[in-house]
C-alpha cells in the first residue's frame, strides 16, 4: 500500500479557495503533507477554525498534516494611491511620513524609519521591481525624493524592496510577535519567520518561545531567506535555525533574477550538510491559479526543484485564492512522483559525502544514523525504522536522502505532525514503555502491517539504550522481517 508514496513533501497556503473541510479532505488525499497560514492576511477566528479542521481531518483519516505559520515580518509598502496613478521614466516622486492618499507625485510609505535608511544613489523597487526608482534626495526625517528610473503604473498599498539599503527594522516586528504568541496557543507545528538577514534574528524568535507557556516542546523555526544578507549570512543562520525556505519572491527583487536559480541549489545542498529542512517557494505553478494546466516551464521548475534535493515544494496563490485548489495538487503529486522514480534523480540524491555538520554534542547518534544510511546503500535494507522523542534522529537520516523508507514512531504526538515536512519521512504513534528487543518486534510488525515491507526483507532499527529514558539514538541493528 505505501510503496509508491512520494518523498518529497507538498505545501498548500490555505485561503478563501481552500478554507473549507471538503476541499482540505481532498488536497490531503491528493498530496498536502502541510498546510500553510500566512499571517499576512489572517483572521485569527478563521486560522482557528481552519486549525481545528486540520487536526479533525489527522484524526478521522489517520493523517499526519502539519501546520506552518508564517509570519509576515517587516514588509515594507506603500500606502493608499488614486485610481489610475501613472509613473514615467523621470517623473519625480515623493515618499512621505504622512498618511496621505498617494498619486502620481506623492505617497505614504508605512516605514517611519525609510528618510534615515536609504542613501542617495540607493534603489527603491515596487510591486515586485516592476517599478525601479533611484533615490536623488532624503531629509532625513520624513521625505525622500526618487527619480523614476523604469515607470508603469502605481497602485495602493504594493510592496517595496530596497535591495542595497541597509533596513534598520528588526526581523520581528510588533504584528509579528502578537501572531507569534497566538500560534503558540495553537501549537502549530512550525513557524517561519520572513526577510532572515542574521542569526541574531532567528535568536529573538527563541527566545519569545522559550518564554511562552505551551514551551513543552520548542517549536521549530524556518528561517525565510529572501534578502541578500540572509544569503551571505546562511552559515550562521543555519546553526540557529531549524529549516529553511528559498522565498524566491522577494529574492528574485532583491538581488539580480538571474542569480536565484544557482543561489536555490547551493541553498538546498547547505540545508542538508546541517540537517535542516529546505522548502522552495513562490510562483511554483502560479498560471493555475486560474488555468487547469500548469506551463511546461513551471513543470521543469517543480521537477528541478525535487532533483535539486528540496525536502519540499510549496504553493501560495495556487491553493489559497486559486480557482483549482485540488487539481493542482494532483499535477504536482504526478510531477513529484515521476521526477522521483527517474535514474536521474537516484543519481542526484545520494547520501552526502561531506560530513555533516554536528551542531551540538550528538555525535554518537549523528555517526549511528550515517552507518543506517550506508547500510541501506551495501545491504539493500527496505526501511530505516526509528524511535524518538525530539525528532532529531528523523531530521539526520532524512538529510542523507537514503534509498529506503524512513519509518518513525513517537510517543509524542506534535513531533509526529512536526516531522511530516521531512523529506521521505512517514512517522506514527507508539508509546514506548517496552524493553528494547520487544519495542523491535513490534514496530517491525507496524511497518509490516502499514505496507512499507514485506516478510524477508532486511530493515535497520534504531534504538536509544535504555530504551525509556527518552535518551540519545546509540544502538543499531540489522533485522529481517
């Protein structure tokens, strides 16, 4: 039965076209492993009932579906403008401190802090750089004036990139950790954090978790990079950090377009020499938002992506405001699928020869998880399965991108949910309160009963010894069914 599941996981932004239990139920079969909930746009008693849906949905069906919160950081905009304003190549504008209505000389700009930021010389983009201004003058208080360098049309409330200007606001602002605290009541599974330049960043983040009550297990953060420094930074960040996304939106505006598709590949391969979890976002399939058929052009995008070894590929228009919520998911679950089962992509993702990079003082499990891998690879074993209380083992296996299946049980609920944004990770409930070579025994015959193996194959088990002391992965064995 769970043979041909794909490895690579898929991301669904709910929105008004996916915000109904029917539609959730029917994305779930045809593929999501994670909803999203960007709380750009959120109404905390919609995202509350669209929660509860999910977890309904986990419980009737035997589902694992995570929630992802993204949170909508420091997004610079511009504010209301009149109908029909028009820039051209030379107009002057002025961006000003005060909520006036905008036109085509004058408009509000929500960054108090922009007069001291931004240098003459500095470009300003808008709507995605459809609009390019260059900075000729600034008081410093609460006017800059900026030339029109490419012109179309200006329209209410667009955002506003400013690629060589050193931003002085912090990666979490106030709306940011009111929605913060509110996903924490919910206990989502994972939280995003936008626009990550530095560790310091990721740091603020933890610590506003650590201080929350539902602390009981930290949730995992993925840091958004999607600015230049968050690329030249990525070392640090990926020390601190739990997972990553390549938010291709902004970072297509803020650094040079044609330098996104190697930054997406080298990012990925990084992820994976710490561990972490990498996801590809933005305008995967963006054409089906309104047409049944995706172009050839995103197919390649979605299939290069899972070659280049992304835990997972998200959709944001697509599912949340798109006219076929379900049908898109079916398109990609095919293309995922089909990438996967290529030699191409057997070749492309293999067990990392570099050394992983250990962050803390697991050695010993980081080594006993590389030996899991190399023995699938010499002994041909169907399944790595594991037991954890944290995740962490699911995390260092699923990096070196194995040619098995990765079987995970948990007596913790949130880390089973958490851990269905890993790729190739299928994980379940089992409390452990068993000694070792009994616990072996059964969670064999679980991955039996599930459909992952069959009688003779050879599996690797992973076990903490003492078993029920929630201890650190140190025992491998190599068993058949």
């Amino acid at each position: 039965m769970n043979k041909n599941l794909k490895k690579t996981k898929i991301i669904a932004t709910l929105g008004p076209a996916s915000s109904d239990k029917e539609t959730m139920i029917q994305m779930v079969k045809a593929g999501v492993d994670v909803f999203r909930i960007n709380f750009s746009h959120a109404d905390y008693d919609l995202v509350k009932r669209n929660v509860d849906i999910i977890r309904e949905i986990n419980q009737e069906y035997g589902y694992s579906v995570a929630i992802l919160g993204d949170l909508q950081g420091p997004k610079l905009r511009v504010g209301v403008v009149k109908e029909g304003a028009f820039l051209n190549p030379g107009d002057v504008l002025t961006f000003t401190n005060e909520k006036v209505e905008g036109d085509s000389t004058k408009v509000y700009m929500t960054y108090e802090k922009f007069p001291q930021d931004v240098k003459v010389g500095e470009r300003i983009l808008i709507d995605d750089g459809k609009l390019v201004l260059e900075v000729i003058e600034t008081n410093e208080k609460d006017t800059v004036k900026a030339k029109t360098i490419q012109g179309g049309p200006l329209s209410s409330k667009k955002g506003v990139n400013l690629p060589n200007t050193n931003v002085s606001l912090p990666a979490l602002t106030e709306k940011d950790i009111q929605d913060a605290n509110f996903m924490l009541d919910l206990e989502f599974d994972w939280i995003a954090l936008s626009f990550v330049r530095h560790a310091q960043d990721i740091k603020d983040l933890k610590i506003l978790i650590e201080n929350h009550p539902t602390n009981n297990i930290k949730t995992p953060i993925i840091a958004k990079i999607e600015k230049p420094e968050g690329v030249k930074n990525i070392e640090e960040i990926l020390v601190e950090c739990d997972g990553l996304m390549v938010a291709r939106g902004d970072l297509g505006v803020e650094v040079p377009m044609e330098q996104v598709p190697v930054i997406q590949k080298n990012l990925v391969h990084k992820a994976r020499l710490y561990s972490k979890p990498v996801i590809i976002a933005t305008q995967m399939m963006e054409t089906m938002i309104t047409s049944l058929t995706p172009t050839r052009a995103e197919v390649n995008d979605v299939a290069n992506s899972v070659m280049d070894g992304a835990d997972a590929v998200m959709l944001s228009g697509e599912t949340s405001v798109g006219k076929y919520p379900v049908d898109v998911i079916k398109n990609m679950t095919k293309i995922v699928k089909t990438t996967e089962t290529t030699h191409l992509y057997a070749k492309q993702n293999v067990p990392l020869e570099e050394k992983i990079n250990c962050v803390d003082d697991r050695f010993v499990t980081d080594m006993v998880c590389r030996s899991a891998v190399d023995i699938v690879r010499n002994a041909g074993a169907e399944a790595i399965i594991t037991l954890t209380s944290s995740g962490y083992t699911a995390f260092q296996i699923s990096a070196h991108r194995p040619d098995a299946h990765i079987i995970v049980f948990s007596s913790n609920r949130r880390v089973i949910t958490m851990l269905n944004l890993l790729w190739g990770v299928r994980a379940f409930y089992y409390d452990m309160q068993k000694s070792t070579d009994e616990t072996v025994i059964q969670v064999n015959m679980l991955a039996h009963n599930y459909g992952f193996v069959e009688q003779g194959d050879f599996v690797i088990n992973l076990n903490a010894m003492p078993v029920h002391y929630g201890g650190k992965t140190n025992t491998l064995r190599l068993t058949t069914i």
